[in-house]
C-alpha cells in the first residue's frame, strides 16, 4: 500500500511540474515578443525560445519524478 502512495505522489508531481513549466513558458513568451524588452530566436519560435532560456532541469525532473511514480505504482500493484 505504501508503494501505491508513492507512484501516485510521484506521478502527481511529475505532472503538475510538467504543467507548471509549460504555463512559466507560456507567460514568459508573451514577454519575448514584447518590442522593448526581448526578441526571440526564429528557428525555435517564441514558445521554444522560453522553453530554453527556463531551461530543462524542471523538465527533467518531472520526467524522472513520472517515471520513478510508475515504477512504484506497477511495483505496488504486482505485491
């Protein structure tokens, strides 16, 4: 039961920093198409500008935190 616990609190986490990035990034690019304040790169476009100057440790992190979340709840589920 404790394994359960901690997939389902590791895969709650992992998405709701995942969703947290994205809506940072989200905001943040409205701020890059501003014309005092920044310009973003063409080739990545304006969302993927802010996706890398965030940068990707949160992504990674909400990523491990999902796949370690999984590993416990099929854990969990095969005792």
């Amino acid at each position: 039961m404790k394994k359960l616990i901690i997939g389902g609190t590791g895969v709650l986490s992992g998405v709701i920093l995942f969703g947290m990035t994205l809506i940072a990034a989200a905001v943040y690019s409205l701020y890059l198409t501003a014309p005092d304040i920044g310009s973003y790169d063409t080739n990545l476009g304006v969302f993927g500008t802010a996706l890398k100057e965030i940068g990707n440790i949160p992504l990674i992190i909400s990523l491990l935190l999902f796949i370690v979340g999984v590993f416990y709840l099929i854990k969990g589920i095969k005792e």
